[in-house]
C-alpha cells in the first residue's frame, strides 16, 4: 500500500498511486472513528481509553519494526526524541484526547464541524510562514468548508434536550477546547516534515503513540477517571480493539507517511472526507435517513477536494517547470 520505510522528515515526491491509497486509507477508516470513539466511550473514560488505544498500538507497532526490520532500527537520537514527542502531544495526546472527552458534551455535527476547520488551519500558518496556496487551493477550501455546513447544520446544531450536550455552557468550553486542538494538530502537521524525525516511519509513528498514550493516561488518572472492568461492555471493548488496529496502526501510519510525502494541503482533505464517510456509514451501519441537505453537501465536500487536488497539482506543475528553467 505505502512505503512504510521512506523518510518522515522531509517532503519528498511519491509516486501519486501510493498518496492516494494512503488518503483512501485516512479518508475511510479515520471516517469510521467517529463510531468507534462514540462505542468505546460508552463505558470506557475518554482520556484513558485513548491513552490504552496509543500505548497498546506503540507496543505493537515496536514489535513490528523489531520483527521487520531488527531491535536496532528502535534506536533514535535525543533530537529525533524529542521532536517525536512534540509531535505526539500536538497531534494525537492534545488533538485525539480532546475530541475524547468533548464528545459526551458538544453534539456530533459541531465537533465535526470544528474538527474540518484544520484545513483552514493549514492554509493560514502557510499564509503566515511565507507560503502562498495557489488560488485554486483557496477556493477548494471555501467549497469545502460550505459543503461541511451544509451536510451537518441538519444534524442538529441545537443542543439537545437532554444529555450532557444539553448545558450550553459545556458546548461552548467543549468548542473552544476542540477549536484549539484543531490548531494545534495543524501546526504540528506543518511542523512534522520540518523536524528532525526518524528517517523510519514506523519508528517515528511509534514514538509518537508511546508518549500520547503515556500522556493521556496520566492526565486520566490525575483528572481522576478510572475503569470500572465488571461494567466495561463488549461494545466498548470492540471499539477500543478497533481503535487500536484500523484507527492507529493502519491509518494513523498512512496519515505520518502522507505528510512526508504529499501538499499538506491534500492531505488535510481528510477533515472534509471524514465526516461525510461518517455520515454514510451511519446510513449503512445504523439506517439512519439523509436528507436531499446532506446528498447536497457532500457534492460541495467532493468538489472542494478536487479543487484542492488540481491547485496543488498546478502549484507542482508550476514549481517543475521554474526549476527546469533555472537549469537546477
């Protein structure tokens, strides 16, 4: 599917057969997390179960490239440490936990809705660090974000009557705390191939999730979760497991490779595609009913996706041809 192996700290072109199974990837299975988040979080703490979902697919993941590639290959110097850290807490401790705990508080569609701003995100830190998106790309992001508003205002943008999503004041804190987090898993997405990260994939994946889930159960424990096992179901349990293999090993994988690989303003196209594959999903899995509204908006996700693909693209085309003129 991906090579697993080509370097994470510099952006480099890859053939474009690998980028899309690898956003196929994160556009679908990061798509169903929504449910698997909303299943584990059923009887299982927000920040602890997330910490467990990281620390068990470290460890996996360690036991992968220990079996694949030698012990050795684990092996990563105190600056390749720390940015992996960095990177962790950013994306996955700040970014993941957050949308954790928010859940039980904020309805779906505005969680979703918020979560589709990191695209936005991307766009604003390029315009501040001297990266100027190609007009096309602007625009693709606009439709995009039109196309999200569209698709989730139906869903229920009220608080509900009843519920943890009922107090106005926990929508706005949960809001706040998710539009942050959004930042901040932008930022480190543009920080990630500017680093000094493990040259391995995998390796730079997996230290990435041993310091989330390190972080994310000692913030469980200190805001005081614990885990009832007598009262755990099956279905929380499940989602966990689902978590742990699809969520973090296989997508979160292509997600780190991607960055290092592919425009981040492709690759932050997930955040459009997400909610729509979990809106389809819901039809599939839950027979739920959707609205001409929703059909319609999805129309808009796909169309700003593609505006994005052919401004990126132009932008490549462009770049070639400069440096072919200057003769580099």
């Amino acid at each position: 599917m991906v090579s697993t192996f080509a370097p994470a700290n510099a952006t480099t072109r890859a053939p474009a057969v690998r980028v899309w199974s690898a956003l196929l990837v994160v556009y679908v299975v990061w798509g169903s997390t929504y449910i698997g988040i909303a299943v584990m979080i059923e009887s299982l703490p927000g920040l602890t179960g997330s910490g467990i979902r990281f620390f068990v697919a470290a460890l996996a993941m360690a036991l992968i490239v220990a079996i694949t590639r030698g012990p050795r290959s684990l092996k990563i110097s105190r600056r390749e440490a720390g940015a992996s850290a960095l990177i962790g807490v950013m994306l996955l401790a700040t970014g993941i936990g957050t949308a954790s705990i928010v859940f039980d508080h904020i309805p779906t569609g505005i969680a979703a809705l918020i979560i589709a701003t990191i695209p936005l995100w991307v766009v604003i830190i390029r315009l501040v660090s001297g990266d100027r998106p190609r007009p096309l790309t602007l625009v693709g992001v606009g439709v995009g974000l039109i196309g999200l508003a569209v698709i989730l205002a139906p869903g229920g943008i009220s608080p509900p009557a009843s519920g943890p999503a009922a107090d106005g004041t926990a929508i706005v804190a949960g809001s706040i705390a998710l539009v942050c987090s959004t930042f901040l898993w932008a930022l480190g997405s543009w920080l990630s191939p500017r680093l000094p990260t493990p040259s391995n994939t995998l390796v730079f994946t997996t230290y990435q999730m041993l310091v989330a889930g390190i972080v994310l159960m000692i913030a469980g424990a200190v805001s005081g979760e614990r885990i009832d096992i007598a009262n755990v179901t099956m279905s929380s349990w499940l989602g966990l497991l689902y978590l742990i293999v699809f969520g973090s090993l296989l997508a979160y994988t292509a997600f780190t490779w991607l960055v290092g690989h592919a425009p981040l303003s492709l690759v932050t196209t997930y955040a459009y595609v997400n909610p729509a594959v979990a809106v389809m999903l819901g039809v599939i899995v839950f027979g739920e009913v959707v609205s001409s509204d929703v059909v319609f908006g999805v129309v808009f996700v796909l169309g700003g996706v593609a505006l994005v693909v052919s401004g990126e693209r132009t932008r490549r085309q462009a770049t070639g041809i400069a440096t072919r003129a200057g003769g580099t």
